[in-house]
C-alpha cells in the first residue's frame, strides 16, 4: 500500500501475494485481488474479483466485475456491473462496458462503449465504436465473434453478429449480420463543393 492514510476499505478485500495498491484506491463490498495485481492512484473496485497479474491503471471504476488473469484496464475505464473479461483482455482509456463479455486477448483499446455484448478471441475494436443496444424500449445484443476487426467509428446496431475473422470498415453503420471473413462497410458518397465559401462573420454595426 503506497499510502495507508491515502487507502479506503469500505467492505472487504481478499488479496494474493505481491499486490500493489496506489494511493486514493477505494474498495466497496467484496473484492478479490489475485497474485501480481497493480492498481494503480485513484481507483475505485466495488465488488469484483481480479486475476493474477492483471493491471488497473489510473482513474478506472470498475463495479461489479470479473477479471481473469493478465487483464489489461485503463487508465480512465468504467465497467460497470455484468462485465466479465478472459485471460489477456484489453479495456483501454475512456471504455465504457456494461454487460459484456470480453474473450481471450480481445482488445477495446479506447473511446468507445460496449454494452449488452459477447465479444469472442482474439477481437479487435477500433476507437469510438459504439454498440447501439438500446432501441428506447428493450436492450439488445451484440454478438462479435472470433477474430474480428470493427474499424474506428462504427455503430453496431444491436441485435445484430459480426461473423468471425469479419472486418468491419471505419466509420460503418451495421444493421445487419456481417459475413464471416469477409469485409463489411457502409459508405456514403464523398462530395467537393467547388464553389462553396465559408461564412464570414459580419461587421457589428455601432
């Protein structure tokens, strides 16, 4: 513990051998800690359990969620309650997960939010996609299988699959079943407006 008086137990905490704990970590409810854990300053872990070696870095929140060994969180990731993770995954900065599995050495690298999925092996998701799983009434799911690539900027529109080893194009639109290996996007046509000019802002009159 790098700082007792900087450290908060608010429940219980079950921890392997050479665990380290930075400052401002608070734990809620029951929480597991396997061997080799590093949490990292300003952390918040309510009733979850971690595996060995597994590293939390700075400013994550995770609630109610269950890692396995070797995870990689953070900085600035939220899981929220229902996240599970296999051996080897990566939740990067500024993730958003709830309700989500996240298979062997699969990677949500940053910006973007997953909810309401199951993601296989070996998956790959690019920056700022999102998966569309709430239609205003029900939530829906978003199955992501082997070996997928979902470009940077995608909407997956839940309930929908991406087949395995499919890739997905940036920027793409999904609402319906994507091919296994094969590549799937959506593109609207690109346009130059030649004789566009820019607003200009108009002289303010005294």
């Amino acid at each position: 513990i790098a700082d007792p008086a900087r450290f908060d137990l608010r429940g219980t905490l079950e921890f392997g051998q050479d665990v380290a704990v930075d400052i401002n970590v608070c734990f809620e409810g029951d929480v597991k800690l396997g061997n080799r854990v590093i949490i990292g300053p300003n952390v918040v872990i309510r009733n979850s359990s971690i595996g060995d070696d597994s590293i939390i870095e700075a400013f994550s929140h995770i609630d109610e969620t269950q890692l396995a060994d070797h995870c990689s969180i953070g900085p600035y990731a939220r899981l929220r309650p229902g996240t599970t993770a296999d051996s080897g995954a990566k939740i990067g900065n500024f993730v958003e997960t709830k309700k989500t599995h996240i298979g062997v050495n699969s990677k949500i690298n940053h910006l973007s939010y997953v909810g309401d999925a199951h993601l296989g092996k070996d998956v790959n998701i690019g920056a700022g996609t999102i998966t569309c799983n709430y239609d205003g009434v029900n939530k829906n799911i978003t199955q992501i299988k082997d070996g997928a690539f979902i470009g940077s900027n995608s909407s997956l529109i839940a309930p929908v699959t991406i087949g395995e080893n499919a890739t997905i194009g940036a920027g793409s639109t999904i609402t319906k079943e994507a091919a296994a290996e094969c590549l799937t996007l959506t593109r609207a046509p690109q346009k130059t407006l030649s004789h566009w000019r820019r607003p200009s802002k108009r002289d303010k009159k005294s």
